[in-house]
C-alpha cells in the first residue's frame, strides 16, 4: 500500500520519483532501514563474532540486473550499535570480512515479504551467498531481519538500475 501511494504521488504530482531497486537511491534507504531495524543495530552490535570486524561491507544485486550494478552498506561498530553509515553505489572492493548476496529480483521481492527466511533461500538456490559463513550462521535472527527489511524503502523493482 504504501509503496502505491508513493508511486502514485511520482505519477501525479511528478516530483517525486521512487528510487529503482537496488540503485544508489534506494541503497541509501535501506542503510536508513538497517538503522531502524533493533534486530540488526543491536543484536549485531553485541555479537562477538559481528564485532570482532570494527566494519564489514554488505554487497547486494540483483542476479538478473548483472553484477555491475552492485550497492553497499557500509555497517561500522559504534559504542556497541551496529550502524548503516553508508548506503549507496558499490565504491569499495570486497575485503574477507565482507558479504555479497544476489538473487533473481523476484525471489529479493519473494524474500522481502517475508514469504521464506535465509535458509530456505540459501538450501534452495534462491540467494546466494559469499563471506564468512560462521559469522552468518552465528547471526542467523539478523541476517532474517536484513532479508525483511529488503522490500520496506520504496521503489520500482520494473526496471534494472
């Protein structure tokens, strides 16, 4: 519903315009999303094996996009939060610490509205995924909050980045 209106308003008024799926935009409204999420500042904030990284990279695409049109979040440890501070096109390289996840853009929507968790996902080929897996697996209740949270900024998933 609240993406309708959004695009509605884009239709009506034509000053607003819904950031594509997985673009520089939408990334930024997602590393705002990551922020709101207490699953993921504060359950990672005080994870031993989240914060044993002072900051990790999270790379994101959408498969059948290509992998040139990546986003990054940018989560940094702060006084035992783990906080989004950068949110918008791929600008760094991906170091042993950090993640990269890409899927269809249909099973990221699937994912988003919390038809499946990442397990599911992962078992059945629908996300994949590369990084440290144990520190995933340790993480498991935040790494479902993330997937969750991938459809609440606005945008137009009809067209690739």
């Amino acid at each position: 519903m609240r993406k309708t209106l959004f695009a509605l308003l884009g239709i009506v008024g034509g000053s607003f315009a819904v950031p594509v799926f997985m673009d520089g935009e939408y990334a930024k409204a997602l590393c705002n999303e990551w922020n709101k999420t207490p699953q993921l500042v504060d359950n990672l904030g005080k994870s031993e094996s989240w914060v044993a990284v002072p900051e990790r990279k999270i790379f994101i695409y959408r498969e059948d996009c290509g992998d040139s049109k990546q986003i990054q979040l940018t989560i940094k440890n702060e006084q035992g939060k783990a906080m989004c501070v950068y949110g918008g096109p791929a600008k760094d390289k991906r170091g042993p610490n950090d993640f990269l996840m890409y899927a269809e853009t249909k099973r990221w929507l699937e994912m988003g509205k919390k038809e499946y968790g990442p397990m599911k996902a992962m078992m059945l080929g629908r996300l994949k995924f590369e990084g440290p897996k144990f520190v995933a697996m340790k993480n498991m209740g935040p790494f479902e909050a993330f997937l969750d949270i991938v459809d609440n900024p606005p945008h137009d998933a009809s067209k690739c980045p």
